[in-house]
C-alpha cells in the first residue's frame, strides 16, 4: 500500500494473493491469480495482447502495476512475483495511478540477504480440451557472502504444450 500502515488498520478493501496461495491452487497465469477473488472478473482475449480485468463490474483500464509502476494488461507468468495486492474501489486513487475501480498491483520476488537456495518444479498436466502441457519453473538466490550486501534472484518457466495459446 506504500504506507506503514498496517493493513487491518486502513479502511479500504484490500485483498492479498500470496505465491504460497497461487501454489496451493496451480494457478500459473496472469487470469488465474484473480480465481479466488470476490467481485473480480476476467475477460479473457486470448487472440490479443491481454486480459481484461472487471473490479466490481467496472474495468480496470491503466490501473495493473508491478512494484507501483503502471503497466499494461500483458500476459504474465506468476513464476517472478511474490504477491498480488487488489485495493478495490475509489480508495486505490489514494495509490496515485489507479482510477476510482481500483488497482492491481504485482510484487516481484526480491533477492534475500544471506540466503543461497534454488528450486525447480515440474508439472505436467491436461486441460479441458485433453492437451497435454509440460511445464518447468526454476527460482535460484544466490547471496555474495552471508554478511555481504549483495545478493540475486532468477526465476522463470518454460512452458511446452498442445494449447494454441503460447505466450511464455
């Protein structure tokens, strides 16, 4: 919210999807991290270059940020994002860049401090229309020393499936 306010003390619908939660339902995609949220729309444009996001019955036109920094409403892969923040209604113009439906806001994983770990995880599964889809996600920390002040993160996927939607 880039306040120090505690969320449960700000009076504003605020909802929060976390990587732990968009890992417990195998939601991989940009449409899929809103499945679980009230009043939350998705119109799909696979033929296009995004998706449409309806909040409240209201689409959110220019109000879709990574770490507070407007961006468009492109496909993208959960794999490099830590959480998703959803402020729902007129407050989210407090956040300068929303307009009075509200704002979607992505937060990218940042590298961590004295902590050297990587993990891969391969899926493969079907969808309703039986194709079969193969997918490989990959998120390695490397931190320079353990009191150094210098540390990187990578994480990405490859994807390979029938699916004629190939956006990865």
């Amino acid at each position: 919210t880039r306040t120090n306010t505690a969320i449960i003390d700000i009076p504003q619908t605020v909802d929060i999807v976390t990587k732990e939660f968009w890992n417990d339902i195998g939601a991989t995609t940009f449409d899929q991290s809103f499945k679980y949220l009230a009043n939350v729309f998705v119109r799909n444009r696979y033929a296009g270059n995004g998706d449409n996001v309806s909040l409240r019955g209201f689409e959110t036109a220019g109000s879709i940020s990574v770490d507070g920094v407007r961006m468009g409403n492109n496909k993208r892969d959960l794999v490099g994002y830590e959480r998703l923040e959803v402020v729902k209604g007129p407050p989210s113009a407090v956040q300068g860049r929303a307009g009075g439906t509200g704002l979607l806001n992505y937060l990218l994983k940042k590298p961590e401090l004295g902590v050297t770990a990587s993990s891969v995880k391969y899926a493969f599964s079907f969808d309703q229309a039986d194709s079969a889809m193969h997918r490989i996600e990959f998120d390695a920390n490397h931190a320079a020393e353990k009191n150094s002040k210098f540390a990187m993160r990578v994480a990405g996927s490859v994807q390979n499936g029938d699916d004629y939607i190939k956006f990865h």
